[in-house]
C-alpha cells in the first residue's frame, strides 16, 4: 500500500481493556456509530451492562434481532434497551444510575435540515448536551465521551453552531464536577464512510442504479474521511487517555469529492450540482485560534481546556509537544491523502 494511504489504516486502539467490568451506555445507540460500538464492545469487552438509549423503539427492536443472531446468549445477557430522549433530563437521570461510562453519540446531524428547523437542532445537540452533563454528575458517571464533528470548528451552519455549543459545555463541564471526579472529553472528526447520510453510499447506490453520472458539489471540495471502526476506536482510546476537558482530533486522511467519485466509479462522469446551504468547500478541525491549546500526539491532536479548576496535567507536559504558532488542520492542507485504495479500505471498515 502506497504512503499516500497511510491514514486510511491507522488505528487508535485502547490499551488497556477499558470497558470491562463497567457498566456502558450510549446514547444515539441504533444510529450508525452506535450499533458498531456495540457490537464491538460485545465481542471485544466484557462490561457488566450495555445499555443503547435511543427514541426510537423500532430501531431498537430491530437492533435486538440482528445482535441475537450475532452473538451468543451470555452477551446478550447485558444487554439493554432504554427507550428515551436526551431532551428529557429526567429520563436520562433514570437511565444513567449506576452507570460507570456515558458515550454521547445523540444528535441530529442533517446540515441542510438544521438550516429549516434550527430550534430542533438547539433542543437536542445543546440542551440535550446539558441534559447529559446532569444527569452524569447527578449519578457520579465516571467518564463521558461525546461525539463532535468537523463542522463544530468555526461553523458557519447551524449545525455546527450547535456541536461547537455542545463541545463547549462538555468541555466546562469538567470545572462542575468537584468531588464527583466525572470526566468529560470531546472527539471530534470528519465524514464517516459508510454511515448513513455520507456520500459514499449515495454514489455506490447511484452507480447500482445504472446512473449516468454522479453529482458533485463543487469540484474544489475536500472532506477528512474515518471508517466507523476507526471512529469506535477512537472514542475508546480517548476514553482510556483523558484527562478531562480535551477536545480529541485524530489524524486521518482528505480527499477531494471529485476523487471520491472517481473511486467509486472510474470512467462515470460528474454534474457540478453546487454547494448546498451551510456547506464549507474546506472542512477545519483546529482552527489558528485553537492552535494555541494545541498539542501534537503520535496519532492525534489534542486541544486542552483554557480553564481548569480541576487537577490536571496537561499533555504538552509530558507526552507530547505544542504545534506550531498559526496551525490550522484543514481537509485542503492537510500532509496525509487518499486514493482509491485507502478510500476502499476505510469503507470495508478496516482501520
């Protein structure tokens, strides 16, 4: 494999068995990331509980059946389904007794969907993301995880707005929990290949389909891409190193949309079918002004907190170093490419 594909396969494994014996909720459980961490906690931890929290209780029941006939039944032993939505702190409260680990995966995502209904968005990514932080310090959880995106960096939609407030709160959240010793951490990464609503899957549908050609927004557009095993892995190794309050940036890899297209369906034209409303052509995961918090690890960035009231040893202390004065990690910038090799490995899920 060439070094331009490098980032596809990277892993960001856990070193130490870091669920085992605890007991693990996601919220968000039957979206796309939550079903695969599911199934991989089942079948590489043992927690003591497993618990999906999610509104939708078909999904559910559909999770049910497809994870009994995956695994065996001592797995699905700890096992459970908590119908309820993180706008409803009370819910939550009740949800989160005796839970040891939070992953907050709940959010609504849609860009163009949030630009319509902005008060939906503000209910469920920033008052949902408060509702969390209570209920984890009202029930002494020992560790929350929530899941950002690349467009909470210098947003110029809704939606991004939203995950930056999400971000924020989390981050603060931190400087709440005095004697409770709850510790919030933030991942934040780019488009995932293969969940639903990423463009992989709208081309290799359309290609099925007989198309004539594929739509592209803008020629010049560039996207970090993850595979979602990277994206599991990345949250548990960030579990297993936090220290409370840091935002989490893995280092993957960029490619254009029109490469995108050409992977998936070499020879197949393309339509320019312009940018929709709150699109970036660039997508930006540490902005200059972040750079100043920034410290550089082997295989991730890490933007510490500006305010600690809390015991904390920064990493720039000891494992890793600031970047550079003006860094800015951007999908048109960024040292580590795709090509169609790296791209088809990060939709098979390896990584």
């Amino acid at each position: 494999m060439s070094a331009d594909t490098v980032a596809a396969v990277r892993t960001f494994s856990a070193k130490t068995r870091v669920l085992d014996g605890k007991a693990v909720l996601v919220t968000g459980g039957t979206g796309s990331f939550g079903r695969r961490f599911v199934r991989r906690v089942l079948a590489e931890y043992a927690p003591k509980k497993l618990i999906v929290l999610s509104r939708d209780e078909l999904k559910q029941y559909e999770m049910q059946q497809e994870l009994r006939e995956a695994f065996p039944p001592e797995a699905m032993a700890r096992m459970r389904f908590f119908l309820g939505d993180v706008r409803d702190q009370a819910r939550l409260t009740l949800a989160f007794r005796g839970v040891d680990v939070v992953i907050h995966a709940a959010a609504l995502k849609q860009v163009p969907a949030a630009e319509y209904n902005p008060s939906e968005f503000i209910h469920t990514n920033v008052m949902g993301a408060e509702n969390v932080v209570w209920a984890a310090l009202h029930n002494r959880v020992s560790r929350v995880v929530a899941l950002s995106t690349d467009k909470a960096c210098n947003p110029i939609n809704l939606y991004g707005a939203t995950k930056l407030a999400s971000d924020k709160t989390f981050v603060a959240a931190n400087n709440l929990a005095g004697d409770i010793g709850t510790r919030f951490c933030v991942v934040r990464y780019g488009n995932v290949a293969g969940s639903r609503g990423s463009v992989a899957p709208l081309f290799q549908r359309l290609v099925a389909q007989g198309a004539a050609e594929l739509p592209i927004t803008d020629p010049r557009m560039t996207r970090f891409w993850i595979s979602l095993d990277q994206g599991v892995d990345f949250v548990l190794s960030s579990l297993e190193l936090t220290r409370g309050g840091e935002v989490f940036v893995p280092k993957i890899g960029s490619m254009t949309m029109p490469d995108v297209a050409r992977a998936l369906a070499p020879g197949l034209p393309h339509k320019t079918v312009g940018i929709r409303p709150g699109e970036k052509l660039h997508e930006v995961m540490i902005s200059g002004d972040d750079a100043r918090m920034t410290t550089e690890l082997e295989d991730r960035y890490v933007i510490e907190p500006e305010f600690v009231e809390y015991t904390r040893t920064p990493f720039s202390a000891d494992v890793g170093r600031r970047v550079e004065d003006g860094f800015v990690y951007s999908s048109d910038t960024n040292r580590e490419w795709l090509d169609a090799e790296g791209l088809a490995a990060l939709l098979a899920g390896h990584g």
